[in-house]
C-alpha cells in the first residue's frame, strides 16, 4: 500500500487506528503508551 502526503515543513499529520475487535477498549487503556511512542 502506497501512502500519498504533501512534504510541508510544519504541517500536520494524522493516522486512524483500527483493530481486529472493534470492540477491544486497549486503544483506550493504553492511550498513553501510544501518545508517548509517537512522541519518540
């Protein structure tokens, strides 16, 4: 899968996140692993 983005310094980005059981709440209990790896 090829992913198309403008090259702009300073601009913004955002990615979804979907899992296999939509159901799951671990987005939600781990949000701040996953805020501080995109961080790094």
């Amino acid at each position: 899968m090829g992913y198309q983005r403008a090259n702009v310094a300073g601009g913004t980005c955002f990615f979804t996140v979907n899992l296999i059981k939509r159901r799951s709440d671990i987005l939600v209990r781990y949000i701040d692993d996953l805020r501080a790896a995109i961080k790094r």
